[in-house]
C-alpha cells in the first residue's frame, strides 16, 4: 500500500508517517522544510520538499506517487500570525491561506485521482473545527478549511470509487497550536487521538464523509 502525506515533517503528518510506516505502508512524504522532514522521515520513505501551492512541486508528488492507495493533504499555513480579525487580515495572506490549504490540496487530488480511482483509494483532508465555529481571529483560516471541507463534500459525490474523508482532528500539541497562540502543552498529542482516529478511518474503510478525531476515538 502506498501513501503520500503532504506536511509530514512534524506534528500530526509526521506522526501518521510513522504509524504508517510500522505497518509496512510506503510512504511519499512532503514538507515545505526540507533538512527537517530528511531528519524526521521514516526509513524507506521518498521525501520531496517544497511547497504544496507550487505547480511544479505537486506535478513531482504526482510523478513520485504513482500506484497511490492514499492521499493525506495535511500540509496547512494560518498565512499570518497573531490570527488577525477579518477587518484587519492582510489579504495577500489570506490569498496564500487560500493556495496552501484549499487550492493546493485540490490540485494535488486531479493529479492523482486516475490512481486512486483504479485502486479505489482514498483521500484524507485535514480540516478543522474552525471550519464551523465563529472563533474571534479564526476567520481567515476557518474559510480555507470550510471551502476545503465543501470541496470534500462534492468531490464524494463525484467520485464514488474513492473514498473521501474530511477529518477536524481536534487540539493537538504542535507548534501550529501554539504559533495561533493557544496552550498547545495542554493539547493532546497528536499520536495519543488523531492518528488513532485516522487508523480506523483508513483500515475500517469507513464511508466518505466528515469526521472528527473524537467521534472516532473507541
């Protein structure tokens, strides 16, 4: 089984690479840090660094992923921090917000739906609870992550030989966590529930749709 995870060179794409890894998955990994994600990556694993808004960078993850079971699009950015109210948000940030996690993981899905509609496959997007809840400063990235959890919704209906999964995973103790300014120490880590959720979702083969890491957990 292969799998490509985009942002997998920490918190919660790294530590799904490497639950992966232990159960014999061949992995292609990306990152936008390319020392860190050479350093963190499982043994065995093609790592391609770049960024996943770059044209040429995802016809690459493409080229490298052929044969895919999996797409995770995990890879994220806030496009600027503090987390900015909407009537003050940069809008050039809030464009690069759009690119990274919206545009980004839609294109990456048309690069590799032949492969993963010959092997009814499946894809995770990574969302957040952000996407539906009015939280002050969240605005800008909840609409990337709404738009993405829409694009998820009818991309299910138009490919019912894929499996497509839009996943808000929950607070989880990563340096994106605490960059929002939040308390990410008093988070879970992202091994302890998201990865676990994200199991289940893929080895169970649940039916496409939105979940969340909680309402997975047993």
């Amino acid at each position: 089984m292969k799998a490509l995870i985009t942002g997998a060179s920490r918190g919660l794409g790294l530590a799904l690479a490497g639950a992966l890894a232990r159960d014999g998955w061949e992995l292609v990994l990306d990152a936008r840090d390319g020392a860190a994600l050479e350093k963190a990556a499982p043994a065995g694993s093609t790592v391609i660094a770049g960024d996943v808004a770059d044209p040429a960078h995802r016809a690459a993850l493409a080229a490298a992923a052929d044969g895919l079971d999996l797409l995770v699009n995990n890879a994220s950015t806030f496009g600027v921090t503090p987390l900015p109210a909407l009537s003050d948000h940069p809008l050039d940030a809030l464009e690069r917000a759009f690119a990274v996690n919206t545009l980004g993981p839609l294109a990456l899905i048309q690069g590799v739906l032949p492969s993963l509609r010959e092997r009814r496959g499946a894809i995770v997007n990574v969302s957040s609870d952000a996407a539906r809840e009015p939280y002050e400063g969240w605005g800008g990235y909840g609409a990337t992550k709404a738009a993405l959890e829409q694009l998820s919704n009818v991309l299910a209906a138009e490919e019912p030989r894929v499996s497509v999964w839009w996943v808000d995973p929950g607070e989880m103790r990563t340096e994106m966590l605490a960059a929002a300014g939040e308390d990410a120490e008093a988070a879970p880590r992202p091994e302890d529930v998201a990865v676990p959720a994200l199991l289940r979702l893929i080895g169970e083969r649940l039916p496409s749709g939105r979940y969340t890491a909680s309402g997975l957990a047993r």
